[in-house]
C-alpha cells in the first residue's frame, strides 16, 4: 500500500442518541442514516474491512468504503445494522472477546452495554464482518510480550469458536500499536489490522489507518474530511 492508494476507513463506536457521551463515542441514529445516505449518492458502497481488503488485492477498491464499528455496542445491532441493510452495505465490528455481554468498563463515565455471544452471531449472520479488538481493551504498545500475544492470540481463538468460522480482523483497542503489535497479529494469523492514524511509513495491512466519524460529520463535514483525507496521504506521499 503506497500513500496513494490508502482506501477510506471510517471509524465509529455505538450508535445511539445519548445525553453524556464525554470521549465521543456515540453517533445518533438519524445522523448516522444521514452519513450512509451521503456516501450512497456519491456512488460509494459500504463494505466489511475483509471485503475491502479482497477487493484491493485485485485491484478493485474503487467505490467502496471501508465501514468499522469498535466495542461491539448493543446500539450497533439495533440501530446500524437496519440501516446498513437497507442499503445493501456491510461493515466489521471489531469485538472484545472477554467483554462479551458486559459494558464498557475500561471507559470513565457512562456505561452502555456490550452485545452477547448471541447478538454477535445475529450480526455474523446478517454479513457483518466480526473482528477482535483483543480480549479486555488494554494499550497495547509496549505492553508485556506474553500479554500482547494472550490479547491478540486469544480474543481470535475465542471468537472463531464462537462464530464458526476464521477471525480475519484485529481492531487496536486506542488505536495503540508499535512493531510488536503488528508482528503479534501477524503471527496470530490475522489478515490485516485497523488502527487510526498511521504513521505514513507503517502504512499497511496490519496498520489500515482510519478516519474518525462524529455526531457533528453531516454532508458538507463528510465530503470535507474525504477531501482532506485524500490530500493528507497523497501529500505525505510526495514528500516520501
Ligand atoms: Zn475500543
């Protein structure tokens, strides 16, 4: 992957219209809908992190946009998956093995709950893409070797005994990562894995960087970060 040809990732949480929402988790629903629409009239498809990854491999990303929710929120299953549907898009939700029916209790702040074991199978059998973001949520730069391994290893053989079926997908939990990381998904078997914002050097499968999208993104704001998006690879790309 060069800085020419980085695909657009959008990033979100929970989905849910909330009073409190201190770190910027929660986009509301109708928002939300307003996001899909937007990249639906601009010809633009919304597709699983697998699917985009397949598609690039044969060189075919063109028109599809990368969708990703982290957490595994309940209001993901109730509020984006219907929505995602009605528009014939998919998306990766990126799960914590070990938070599976609890909530969010690594965050300060409100609690919202977690999917079950079952919830996650009904997104798995809608064509969502299911993905680990590690068993309990910790940074994971720097952290201890056999801890990293257990984080990433672990959550992957957990989920795909859950689901049946491979675990292709690793989230960092903060978007946390370094070499040890990325070479501990790597060698967990994983295809590739999404961070936030990569350093242009580490560009690549085991660090997709993607864009954060908030409750205030409505279209001007989406077609605004696209563009700038765009510009900020391509212009480190010319500098590389
Ligand atoms: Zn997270």
């Amino acid at each position: 992957m060069s800085p020419g040809n980085v695909p657009m990732i959008l990033m979100y949480h929970a989905i849910a219209d909330v009073a409190e929402d201190p770190h910027s988790l929660c986009v509301p629903p109708d928002r939300f809908a307003e996001q899909m629409a937007w990249l639906q009239r601009r010809g633009l498809r919304g597709v699983s992190i697998g699917t985009l990854v397949e598609a690039m491999r044969a060189g075919r990303e063109r028109g599809l946009v990368g969708i990703t929710f982290d957490d595994g929120y309940v209001s993901v299953l109730e509020a984006a998956l219907p929505e995602l549907r009605r528009r014939r898009f998919t998306a990766s939700m990126f799960i914590i093995s070990g938070r599976i029916g609890g909530s969010n209790d690594w965050d300060e702040g409100p609690v919202w709950p977690l999917m079950s074991a079952d919830q996650v199978g009904q997104l798995a059998e809608a064509g969502m893409e299911i993905g680990s973001h590690s068993v309990t949520h910790p940074k994971l730069a720097g952290i201890d070797a056999a801890l990293l391994r257990a984080e990433v290893a672990e959550s992957r053989a957990r989920l795909a005994e859950l689901l049946g079926v491979p675990v292709r997908g690793f989230a960092y939990p903060y978007g946390s990562m370094d070499a040890a990381a990325r070479s501990a998904v790597r060698d967990a078997g994983y295809d590739y894995a999404c961070a936030v914002e990569t350093p242009t050097a580490r560009l690549g499968l085991m660090a997709l960087p993607r864009l954060y999208i908030g409750h205030r993104d409505g279209a001007a704001r989406m077609a605004a970060k696209r563009l700038l998006y765009r510009g900020y690879f391509a212009l480190r790309g010319r500098r590389a």
